[in-house]
C-alpha cells in the first residue's frame, strides 16, 4: 500500500462549482498535512496547511484534516478558471526532518 | 514568485553524461530540499541540506550527489545520466529544519536525457 494515495482526475468542473479534492494516507505518524497547488510548468505553492486533525478555512479553500479515517481533503467553492491546476496533498511526520511524501497530484479544469 | 531561484530552466543532454542543476533559497532560509517530479512516480523527496550540513536523505540514487555551499546555494549533480531519469527538478527552501516548516519551491529544472 503506498503512503499518500490521490485520486489523480483529470476532474472538470463548470464555474462556480464546488470542487472536493481528496488524499488518503496509511500511516498514523503523519502530523502536518498540506495542499499545494501547482500551475502547468510551475513549481507547487502552499495553498493550506493544518497541523493535526481539524477544519481550515482561507477564502475560498477550506482544509479538513480527519486522522482517524486517516483522510484529508480540500474544498474550493465557487471555482473559477484561474484555479485550474494540479493539486497535491503532501503530508510530513513529526519526527521527520522536513521531507514531504506527497500524493501524485489530481488535476483540476474549471470551464467557463 | 516564491524567491528560490534554478537555474538552468532546461537541460538536454544524452544518456552517460553529467549535468549541475544550481538552486538559490529565499534570502534567510537556511534549509534546501531537492525533490523529483516524473509522471509515473509523482513529486519525490531527494535529499535536504541544512546550512551547508546534510540533514536528510530519500529516494536519491548512488549516481546522485549533491551540496551547499556557504552563501547557501546548493547544486544537485546528476551522473552516469540514463533515459528514465528524464523529470522535473524541484529546488524547496524553509527558513528551518523541522517538520512543519513551510517549504517554498522554486520553478524546476526540466532534464531530458536522449
């Protein structure tokens, strides 16, 4: 069984949707999780970080973490084209010293 | 703009031979990750340096060595060069070592070995 598994899409939506992004994980020593966004070409950047299990809300994005189903996912409401991209969960241990196991990414489309 | 810069952009090279991929953190960071990102295996951990001290390693091949220096800059050298390492290198700096630090990446290096 690999780590982090992510459904990898490609997911498309109308504008204006509410899109839910998932990764489940299987091992229990992860504690921070994370969802990056990455442009076609680009590096990834930070979108959401949570520490532990729990809700985060930024805007638009929100990050809800449940470590007992060992699930996290990320919502996007009201969508919008420029969000178009691949999203990566990455997850990281608390004794680790900073390498990140990230899910293989699920490509999103927001169509006009 | 995340602030870590590499350089070169892209690489073309053929199998057996050696490139330096260089990789600039964002002023004040002193930590720098090198991850790999292919279509099959997805964005892999590689290796971590922390001012100038090797702190962590992963998935990283013998045929793969890298360092950093002391104004920080890190060079990732890729030997011996085969067809399957073909991929997207990816420069992360963090101010720290620790987990849950935040690691901003740069733009990558786009390798390809004929």
């Amino acid at each position: 069984q690999k780590e982090v598994e992510q459904d990898p899409g490609p997911l498309s939506v109308p504008e204006g949707a509410i899109v839910s992004l998932n990764c489940t994980y299987s091992n229990s020593a992860f504690q921070y999780f994370m969802w990056y966004r990455q442009y076609s070409r680009k590096g990834p950047e930070l979108l959401m970080y949570t520490y532990s299990s729990g809700n985060k809300e930024d805007g638009r994005f929100t990050a809800q973490v449940d470590k007992s189903s060992k699930y996290i996912s990320l919502f996007i409401r009201d969508s919008q084209p420029s969000d178009s991209a691949t999203y990566l969960c990455a997850l990281e241990g608390r004794g680790s010293q900073g390498n990140l196991i990230f899910g293989k990414g699920t490509k999103l489309s927001v169509k006009p | 703009d995340s602030g870590v810069t590499q350089t070169p952009k892209h690489l073309i090279t053929a199998t057996g031979q050696r490139v330096t991929l260089r990789c600039s953190p964002r002023s004040g960071d002193l930590s720098v990750y090198w991850y790999q990102q292919s279509l099959d295996q997805g964005l892999q951990f590689l290796i971590q340096y922390y001012n100038g001290e090797e702190r962590a390693k992963g998935n990283i091949l013998e045929r793969f060595s890298a360092q950093q220096f002391p104004d920080l800059h890190s060079e990732l050298n890729l030997s011996s060069l085969e067809l399957g390492d073909s991929a997207l290198y990816f420069c992360a700096s963090s101010v720290t070592s620790g987990p849950g630090d935040t690691q901003y990446f740069g733009p990558g290096t786009r390798l390809t070995v004929l």
